[in-house]
C-alpha cells in the first residue's frame, strides 16, 4: 500500500496542483486513463470545497489531501478543519448570518452533488474536528510502472 499526502494553504490557486498531482498518482496506481478526467475534476471540486469552507470563516489551517494505492483500488481522502455547526467548536466558527449560512449550505450541496456524480465510490464524513471527502475507483493491471 502505497501513500501520498499533500498539505495546502486554502488558496484557490493551489486547487490546480492537488489535480495534477491526484492525477498523476491515479495514473501511476493502475486507474484507467478515461477516468482520469473524472478523478481530476471529482479532486478539483472537493478542493475547492474545502478551500471555500476554510475562506469562508477565515481559517489558516491547510486543506488535507491522501492519495492512497492499495491492490484493487485507488482512494483520495479530502479532509478539512471546518467544525460541523451544532458542536461546540461549529457554533463558535459559524458566526455569519442566516442568508450567509444558506449561500454556503446551497453552495457546498452543489459540489457534493458534482462529486457525487463523478464518483461511484464516495463517503462523507464530518465531525467537531473538521470534514473528510473519500472517493475511490478501481484499478486495473499491475501498478510497477517505470
């Protein structure tokens, strides 16, 4: 089993590089390449997901992103440190309005629903310490490349 981590800064910007690098592991663990496009464009939007959640109540901490090979499948595990509203921690990040909650919760539904269309494979957790994305996809043939 082989893992690849990567920490960003919730920069827009930086939502490009978890693509190419996501891709890049894909390919290399043995993924199709016609589904390479949907693991890209399923990474891209948990990212920016992310980065939004963080931006938006001002958060420094860096968006999580584990890229994880194992014998017949490939998982990416889209994590960050926005607590759920209703704990303790959630409620004190909260602080916006109702119609400032409703963009957000409209917002995030929507790129869930992208993923969700990309990926077969999808679990969505969250919890007091923040979020988690995991998508994965099968992989075919051997992953020894050069």
């Amino acid at each position: 089993m082989a893992t690849v981590e990567l920490r960003f800064s919730a920069q827009p910007e930086h939502v490009r590089t978890a693509r190419l690098v996501a891709a890049a592991v894909a390919r290399r663990a043995g993924v199709e390449e016609a589904v390479l496009d949907e693991v890209r464009l399923a990474v891209g939007e948990a990212c920016s997901r992310a980065v939004g959640l963080h931006r938006g109540i001002g958060l420094t901490a860096p968006v999580r992103v584990v890229l994880t090979e194992e014998d017949k499948t490939f998982s990416i595990e889209v994590g960050d440190e926005v607590p759920v509203a209703g704990t303790a921690a959630g409620d004190a990040a909260a602080g916006g309005g109702a119609a400032a909650d409703s963009d957000v919760d409209t917002e995030d539904e929507m790129g869930l629903a992208v993923i969700s269309g990309l990926v077969d494979d999808l679990e969505v957790t969250s919890g007091e310490s923040g979020g988690t994305i995991r998508m994965s996809w099968p992989v075919s043939g051997s992953s020894d490349l050069p």
